[in-house]
C-alpha cells in the first residue's frame, strides 16, 4: 500500500511540474537580465579639474522584448576605465552623480582599481564610497520607468597628475513581463 502511495504522489507532482512548465514556457514572467552604458572620455593636465555627464537610456533595458513590460528591477551599476594611458600610480578623486543625486565619492583613488569592471557596491576599494540617497533614486527611476534617460555626471580633481582615460558606466536590470 505504500508504494501505491509513494508512486501516486510522485506521479500527481510529476504531472504539477510539466504543467507548470508549460504555462511558464507560454508567458514567462522574468527575461533575461538587460545593460545599458556609456563611456566618459576624461582628459586633465594637473592642477585642472574634469566635469562632464554622459546619459544613459533607461528606457533600452526595456529593449530585449516585444511582450509588456511590467516593471523593470535595479541590479547593479558598474564602472570600468578602459583606454587608460594615465601614468600607473594615477590615482583620482571626485564624485559621481546621477540626475544631481550623489551616487559615488572618491578619494585618491588608484585607477587600476577599476581596470576590471566594478561594482558601485564593492566595499574593497579603498577611499570610495556609495551613497544611498543616489542607489534609492535609481531604484524609484526603474521602479516608475521615470524619467527614461539618466544623466551620470562625473567630477573629478583637482589632480596631480594627468589622467587620460574612459570611464564606462554600466546599468544592469532585470525586466518583468506582464502576463496579459
């Protein structure tokens, strides 16, 4: 009797499984992760100081589907420098903001710290620092999708030595279908 049992059961959750399957497969409800970047050029001679923002399209993440979207959720947001022919002691300090909400702080800064891409989270990096009125207002913009271009602004110096190199940003979201 208990293996009719046991049998019955495994049948009964084997057939819950491929039907959840194939309703999932016909809607599903989570796509695949979507980026949107773009790249500041930053070029400084000593004592000078750099101020430039680059917008970044929020509206693209919503890009990987034709479906509804329902909501869009915030992931991360990374940098990387690329293109650096900064002397290899550079160090930086300065801010980034995004639509005039502080996001990031630095102070001196080594660039090689984000010769790999980086997360603005990363608590290992010495002399940086995020700020939660700035990650709350990314929350809120993919929350609402509003506004649907981001402008990131980055200040830096002034320096003491030339730096000359780009700084990709990267935002990385999940997009959530609707089921209609």
């Amino acid at each position: 009797m208990n293996k009719k049992i046991f049998f019955l059961t495994t049948v009964a959750i084997i057939s819950v499984i491929y039907l959840a399957g194939c309703e999932l497969t016909e809607l599903p409800l989570i796509l695949d992760s979507s980026v949107s970047s773009n790249m500041v050029r930053v070029d400084i001679v000593p004592p000078a100081q750099y101020d430039d923002s680059v917008s970044i399209n929020i509206s693209a993440l919503k890009d990987v589907t034709e479906e509804s979207v329902d909501s869009l959720k915030f992931y991360n947001l990374t940098l990387m420098v690329e293109n650096n022919t900064s002397p290899n002691n550079a160090t930086v300090s300065g801010a980034l903001s995004v639509n005039g909400y502080q996001l990031i702080t630095l102070t001196n800064v080594s660039l090689s710290e984000f010769a790999n891409e980086r997360s603005i989270f990363d608590k290992n990096i010495s002399g940086y620092q995020y700020h939660a009125a700035g990650v709350s207002f990314l929350l809120q913009t993919l929350k609402t999708q509003s506004p649907s271009i981001i402008t990131c602004r980055a200040s830096f110096g002034p320096v003491s030595n030339e730096l000359h190199f780009d700084l990709r940003v990267k935002v990385y979201g999940q997009v959530f279908t609707s089921t209609d």
